[in-house]
C-alpha cells in the first residue's frame, strides 16, 4: 500500500510524484504547466483578471500622466511667480533652455506623449488577451524608460543649475 500522500487528489500520479519534494515555485510551475496542458478552454475568469489588470495598469499610466501634466503646469507658473518677483529675469533671450517656462512645457509634453503611449499599450495588450497570446514590448518599454530617465534628469539638473 502507498502511504504517500499526493498533494491533491485529483492529480495524476506521475504528476504528484514530480511535485512531491520539490519547493514551492518550482511545483507551482509545475501544477501551472499541466493546467495548462489540460484547459485548452480559456476561463471566463481568468479573462476578467486579465482585463481588469490591464485596465489598472492603464489607470496607472493615466494617473502618472496626470501627474507629469499638474508638474509640468506648477514649473511655468513658478517661473512666472519668480519672473514678477525680480529672481528671473522675463526678457531672457537665446536657446530654448533659458526658460523655466519650457521646462514646465516640456512636462507638459511628456505627459501627453505618456497618455498616447498609454492608449496604444491598453490596446495592444487587450488584443492579446482576446487572442491569447502574448507578446512584450521590450524594446519600447527601455526606450520609453532611458528616454523618461534622460528627461527627467536633464530638466532636474537644469533646474537646480539655473541661478
């Protein structure tokens, strides 16, 4: 008589033998494989979860943007307080850069770049899961990174070096 007990008694018994012993991530891949293997069918449930993840992470996207927007404004009235408070001078000429205001404008501008982004990417990972499949954006997701990364830093550093 076999005294062994398997996880669950409904798995077959090669399975429950490779799982018994094993750590949990590794029998949870494991259990998550054969699943896999035997539901061809997709959940409705699993479908919801799906959806409802990518419409948070869409909401997340839009609340960021919302963010880099309300920044981008505060910078250009700041500069504005301090063009009328004689700490910035308001007749500065030259390369675009000289300004506060464009920094707040180019915030501005990200932000609605981000909101684009955020479109285009609820989209596509929604025509994913109606079809089931998966594809990751990699190299658009480090580009939009470096890119935000680069920005950011350089508006940053810029800011704190204007006198």
């Amino acid at each position: 008589m076999n005294t062994t007990q398997s996880p669950d008694p409904g798995l077959p018994e090669e399975l429950a033998s490779s799982i018994q012993g094993k750590d949990s991530g590794t029998a949870s891949t494991l259990l998550s494989t054969h699943r896999t293997k035997l539901s061809i069918k997709r959940t409705g449930l699993a479908d919801l979860r799906s959806h409802l993840a990518n419409e948070r992470t869409h909401l997340a996207y839009l609340r960021t943007s919302i963010s880099l927007i309300g920044f981008g404004i505060t910078i250009n009235r700041f500069s504005l307080f301090l063009q009328e408070h004689g700490k910035l001078a308001s007749d500065q000429t030259g390369p675009m850069l000289r300004s506060s205001e464009h920094a707040g404008a180019g915030m501005v501008i990200i932000g609605l770049a981000l909101i684009a982004w955020s479109l285009y990417r609820y989209w596509h990972v929604n025509r994913d899961i109606e079809q089931a499949i998966f594809r990751p954006l990699h190299r658009a997701v480090i580009m939009l990174t470096v890119l935000l990364i680069l920005a950011g830093g350089f508006t940053s550093a810029w800011l704190f070096l204007q006198q």
